[in-house]
C-alpha cells in the first residue's frame, strides 16, 4: 500500500508540474520530473517514465473532459523491462537498492499464461486488489476459406449461416439490477451515503462482462474451426437515434443505452486477434432493409417487423439473417472458398486464385493474475 501511495503522489506531482508550466508532450514532462522525482522520492531511474505516461494520460483525458486532472485511484504501472516474474513471485524494483516482492494468487487458467514460455510479458499494473500484467505472442494467422457476418441485436447475435447466440440473459441481468435500484432509491430516497454504499453497479458489470466473454468465446471457437473470417458492422450513433421524446417508450430506451454492442465487439476482436482469425468491420448502413436476393432496399421497414416479405422479388425474409448475409457480402478480405451460389457484389475470391501469405497477425491482450 505504501508503494501504490506513492507512486499516486508522484502522479499528482507530476500532473501538477505540466498544468502550472503548459508542458506539452509525454517526453517533455519525463525530462522536467525526471531529477525532481528522483530527489524527492529517491526512486529508481525507471520510475520517472512510467509516472510521466501515466500522468501525461490523464492530463489528456481531462482536457478533452475540461475537469481538473486529479489521480484518486491507488496504482502502479511499469514495463516489461523493469520488473522480474519467477513463477508466481512478482519482484519490482522502485527505490533504490530496495526490490518489492509480491506473492500472486491465482488459478490454473492465469498460472497456464505464467509458465508459458512462448509468450513474451508486457507492462505490469498493480492496483490495490490485483495484478494485470500484459502478455504478448506471434499468432499464425487462419487461412480464411470464407467469411461469416454476424448482426448484433439487443438479446442476440446472428451469423449469415443461420447460427444464434442467444444474449437475452445480458438484457436480463441489467432489467434484474435496474429493478433493484429503483426499489432502493424508492426506499432511501434522501440518504445519498447509502446509495452510494449498496446501488453500486460493479457486480452488475461483472456479471454482464463474463456473458460477453462467454459469448465471444465461442463465436471465436466457431470460426477458427472452420477457417473463417468474421465481418462485423461499424455501428455507430445508436444512443442519438433514440433520445428522449421520440415516442419511444422508457424501457425501450433504457435497453438500447444499457447495450453493450461495442463491447462484445471488442472482445471479439482481440479474441481473434489471439487465435489468429482475422475480423473486419463494414458500413451498417441499410443491412436490415436491403433484399440479400435482389437488391432492393425497402425504406418503409419498420424496427417492429421482425421478418418481412420484398415488394420487388416476393421473398420472405428473417430481419437479422437478412442483415448478417448483407455484412458477410461487404466483407473484403480475400478467401480461398467458392463464391456462394447466388451471391451478388461480392469479393469472395474463387478456387483457383492468386492468394498472397496473410501477414503475421500480433495480439496484445491484458490477463488479470
């Protein structure tokens, strides 16, 4: 605790140092604290840099927020350089001619990334209830044979083959928890002390964030098994497209601010980035409402028909499959499977092709100890 308290205070110092001189630059403010740190804490010569990153982050951060930047949360970060692990046994130098041992307690599943030897440590995090420390490796790329498109909905995921995940229990658990805070504050509706106390969201989080991981999981699993790319849409300003007053109703808008999309994605990519499979992202522009048989885009969709029937081909329609087919089919990165029958403007490459070697994909994923 000690260690985190003054590597806060050296923080603090240095954010302090660049907003009274305007420093501008990560490398202008470790040069102007580098002496000023060392003779006030008498800290080891790496130290200054990881303050000054750390410190320059949050000035940056609350620029763009017009807060003033305050450190408050107890934490260390150093890099892979400057600290040693010898199996569960984490040593980090920080005074001089002193080194800090920490014993981690972890499972077998943060032990397995401990004693591999084929992945390289990146920088370590402590905090005052857990060690993060990053981990890097060289990942042989899949060779895609096609690709797959996945249309991320409130309560599931459906890829262009028919496949659905369901995600239902993610909107479950945040009704469950929303419930819970509205009976509390009906409760206590002036003790802001308890609020603060027992309304806390953490567990919630959790809660939702290993469902999400779950679910990437396995749709990562699926497509490495069958060689296959994943194409995602580029989704982007859904809060503003349902504000206040839309004629929506509360529970609608509250589902949509409360969808994680951008974070199942996330965990997609770097997931995939760690096997190897390769994602791309695409326009989501009309996915829905485009006929994946011919091409028309029918503009009088509404969000409430769940499957509808084309006024030029006659065809009916599953509104996510539909989607999921249109994503796939925006996809660009060359495959070494046939087109699929029917397909129109696609860029899947046919059996017989030119194919050039896939670059050496590179995962950078933080795993918790």
């Amino acid at each position: 605790m000690e260690l985190l308290e003054t590597f806060r205070d050296m923080v603090n110092h240095a954010i302090h140092i660049c907003i009274e001189e305007n420093i501008k630059g990560r490398l202008k403010l470790r040069d102007r604290i580098y002496e000023d740190l060392q003779k006030r804490y008498h800290v080891v010569a790496c130290c200054p840099y990881s303050v000054a990153e750390v410190a320059w982050s949050i000035v940056k951060k609350h620029r763009k927020w017009h807060r003033r930047p305050y450190a408050k949360r107890l934490m260390m970060k150093m890099d892979g350089q400057n600290y040693s692990l010898n199996y569960s046994i984490l040593s980090v130098a920080f005074r001089r001619s002193e080194r800090i041992l920490i014993p981690l307690r972890c499972g077998d599943y943060q032990r397995s990334f401990l004693m591999d030897t084929t992945i390289r440590r990146g920088s370590v995090t402590i905090t005052d209830s857990a060690v993060i420390i990053a981990f890097t490796k060289e990942a042989s790329p899949v060779e895609p044979m096609k690709r797959i498109g996945i249309d991320l909905n409130e309560k599931s995921a459906v890829r262009s083959d028919g496949t659905r995940y369901d995600l239902s229990e993610v909107a479950r658990v945040h009704t469950e928890y929303g419930v819970r805070r509205r009976d509390f504050y009906q409760r206590h509706p002036l003790d802001t002390r308890l609020k603060k106390k027992y309304a806390s969201t953490r567990r919630e989080r959790e809660r939702i964030n290993q469902l999400l991981h779950r679910k990437a999981k396995e749709i990562v699993r699926e497509a490495k098994s069958e060689s296959q790319a994943i194409v995602l849409e580029r989704l982007k300003g859904i809060r503003y497209a349902h504000p206040k007053g839309n004629w929506e109703g509360k529970a609608r808008r509250r589902m949509i601010a409360q969808w994680p999309f951008r974070v199942l994605q996330s965990y997609i990519v770097y997931k995939a980035g760690w096997e190897g499979v390769r994602v791309e992202f695409v326009s989501a522009a009309r996915t829905s409402q485009t006929c994946n048989k011919c091409r028309y885009i029918n503009k009088k969709l509404k969000l409430t028909e769940r499957e509808w029937r084309c006024p030029n081909c006659g065809a009916i329609l599953d509104r996510d499959l539909n989607a999921a087919i249109n994503i796939e089919r925006r996809g660009k990165i060359p495959c070494l499977g046939e087109v699929r029958p029917g397909a129109l403007d696609t860029d899947e490459a046919v059996k017989g092709n030119e194919q050039t070697s896939a670059p050496i994909l590179r995962a950078e994923v933080s795993k918790p100890t």
